[in-house]
C-alpha cells in the first residue's frame, strides 16, 4: 500500500527532489534541500513528482513572502522570507512502515 502526500518546498528543488540532479543549486540551497529531504527520508517519505493538473502539466509555483516557513532550519544558514514554493507529491511504502513498527513492538 503506497501512501501519498503532498509537500511545498521551493520550487528551484524541483530537478533535486525529483531527478536527484543537485547542480545548479547554490551551497545553501544544498545544505536546505537536503535537510528538508532528509527529514522526509526519515519519516518515510520521497519526493516522486511535482503536482499536476487533470492535463498532466504541473501546476504553476507560486511566490509567498511566508517562503522561511517551508524550509528547514540549518545551523549558519539564514533562510529568505520570500520566494517561490511548489506543491509536490510524496510517497511512503505503508506495507514497510506497518511492519517496521510491528517488528519494533515485537522486540
């Protein structure tokens, strides 16, 4: 059972989160994405698309001066206030996180 959420982060993390292609991001921009990624990671979760409308196309970014909220805090890095966001969708294995857990118990 594949489980599906949605997440907004940046919209210029698209080609990392997505295509695991990390050029062209700024050392910053490196250093939030991949904390954002990996706190997904850690509760199960990957980034497989950007949302699409009913045509396929992805739906547009937007710009929002809450922009900080959506990113991670990382030590020597001050987040932007503003920006553009992108909604994209997660998936987690329910099946592995269901027997994770059990397993746990079990012990």
């Amino acid at each position: 059972m594949i489980l599906t959420t949605s997440v907004i982060l940046p919209a210029h993390w698209a080609c990392a989160l997505v295509n695991d292609d990390w050029t062209g991001l700024s050392r910053d921009d490196e250093l939030l994405c991949a904390a954002a990624h990996d706190d997904l990671l850690s509760e199960g979760w990957q980034v497989v698309d950007v949302e699409r409308d009913e045509d396929g196309e992805p739906l547009a970014p937007w710009f929002s001066w809450n922009y900080c909220i959506y990113l991670p805090r990382v030590r020597g890095i001050e987040r932007p206030e503003g920006g553009e966001l992108q909604s994209y969708i997660a998936h987690q294995d329910g099946a592995r996180i269901y027997h994770h857990a059990f397993k746990l118990k079990a012990e």
